[in-house]
C-alpha cells in the first residue's frame, strides 16, 4: 500500500515546475509509474509524494522539423512502436519500444520514464544512445540540454536534478541510405527484461557503410554506445567476413567490458547470435531503410 503525504497533479508545465522547486527534493515526478509505483510500494524509495506530470499535454507526441524528431517526454511505449513517422524515419526505436514488457506497461510506460529509471538493461535507451539523442530538462530556473547517454550516470541513477523535468528528447534523423534494427535477449519472450540488447544504425553509400552506430545494453551499469564496434563496420563492404569480424569483436567488448562477473561467460557466448542476427539482417535481410 503507497503511503503518501502529498500527490500534485497540475495541468500546466509553469505549475508543475513551481510546485518542483518549492518540495525541497521530497517530490518525485511521475510519468507512467510502471517502475516507480513498484519501489515505492516496496519501500526501496522514500519520498513525500508524487508530481503527477499525465495531464501535462506539452509533454506527449512525436513531432518531426525536417532535421530532427522530438519526442515528448510522456510519450508511451505504444505511440513509440505504432508510430509512422518512428517506423519510418528510425525503425530500431519502434522496434525497441514494442519489445518493452506487456502491452499495458507499453501502453503506460514513457520515454523520458524509461530514462529516469536508468536501467541497465533499458530498451528504448539503449536504442536513444545509438541515435546520439539528446534530453531537454527544465526547471523553474531555467533549461539544459544533455545527451542521454551523459544523464545515465550509474545504475538506477542519473544526474537529473531534483527539481528538474525531463521535457523532451531529440535526435537528428539519421542520414539518407540508412538502416536500423535492435535485438533483445531475454530470458522469456513475453514480459522479460533484457539480459543483453544491441542497436545498430548504418548508413550506405553505395555498397559501402560511410557510418555506423552501435550501442549495447545489460552489459555495463547503464547502455552505451561502443565505437570499437562501430569501426569495424565504417568504410567495409557488406560480406560473410565483416559479419564474423563484427561477431568475434562483439564477443571481445562484452568479455572486456563485463570483466569477471559470473554472467560473463553467459553474455560472451550470447552477444554472439544477437550480434550476428542483427546485422545480418540490416545487410543481407529485411532491413529497414531510409528512403
């Protein structure tokens, strides 16, 4: 049972902002709740209560300038995964985004949520790395801009300010030519949170990959993007070798990176077949191109 001295629920962004500064750090803004709620319940979060941010419209949608694609921070897993423009412009992000547990969490669960949370093991995190994303968080003094990447400061930790919000989160649309898909491993198909996930963004020029952007999640305290990956791609042609020469490095980062940790040798072996299905499939396969 939550117990709650104080719930807020303003309809204003300016409203939600004040009642933020003047908690003294005591309030917590909750977006979908699907991982808040629980810790709270729980009692592994202490807090006086919640800002409530759902009746924030300025918050929620998707929206495209021609250059970049901004994303609301409320926006909800599902309008993520059915969106138009996101299956077009970036299908890894629609893919990540439908893999996210049941269809009621992805029906509750937001972007900028999913941020805040800071899980290792983040889909649509680890897929926003790769894509170089940035967040725009506001408070009643003003605003700053942070790549999402660089606001993950830990697990389960982030260097959100208490009386910040994150407003939105943004991206440039990756270049003509480009494919993009993310993969997830898990313990179970249905409601599983990812034991390792990878990204990939690669850009064709001709039947050369000009760049390439790999991030890789569960394998470090939060996703990261991994430039040794991403060279081993940049300036190849697609062929049966770059595919086994980017399998065995992968196989080398998660070893390196994950250390003597008991689910290394797992992880090692797993990255494997996600890394070799992943970009089979934007070289060879269906992947989904940029038009």
């Amino acid at each position: 049972m939550l117990k709650l001295k104080e719930f807020y629920q303003p309809v204003e962004l300016k409203m939600a902002l004040a009642i933020l500064a003047d908690s003294g750090g005591q309030l917590r803004p909750l977006a979908g709740g699907t991982d808040l709620i629980p810790a709270v319940r729980q009692g592994e979060l202490k807090i006086k209560g919640f800002l409530d941010l759902s009746r924030l419209e300025e918050l929620k949608g998707v929206k495209d300038d021609g250059r970049e694609i901004h994303l609301g921070s409320l926006t909800t897993f599902s309008q993520l995964e059915f969106s138009p423009l996101v299956q077009k412009q970036v299908p890894l992000l629609a893919e990540a985004a439908s893999t996210v547990g049941s269809p009621q969490i992805r029906n509750q669960g937001t972007v900028g949520g999913n941020i805040a949370n800071a899980s290792p093991a983040a889909d649509t995190v680890t897929a926003l790395v790769a894509l170089e994303a940035k967040a725009r968080l506001v408070s009643s003094q003003g605003t700053r801009v942070v790549f999402v990447d660089e606001l993950l400061c830990g697990a389960g930790k982030t260097c959100i300010q208490p009386q910040e919000i994150i407003q939105e989160v943004f991206f440039a649309i990756p270049p003509p030519g480009s494919r993009s898909g993310f993969i997830k491993l898990g313990r179970r198909k249905a409601l599983a949170i990812a034991r390792m996930n990878m990204a990939v963004i690669i850009t064709m020029d001709g039947d050369l990959i000009t760049r390439a952007r790999v991030a890789l999640g569960a394998v470090g305290p939060n996703p990261s993007r991994n430039q040794t990956l991403e060279k081993v791609l940049e300036g190849r042609k697609p062929s049966a070798s770059l595919l086994e020469d980017f399998t065995s490095e992968a196989e080398r980062e998660v070893a390196r990176m994950l250390g003597s940790r008991p689910s290394a040798p797992y992880k090692q072996e797993a990255v494997k077949g996600i890394a070799r299905d992943l970009l089979s499939r934007l070289l060879f396969g269906n992947g989904q191109v940029v038009a």
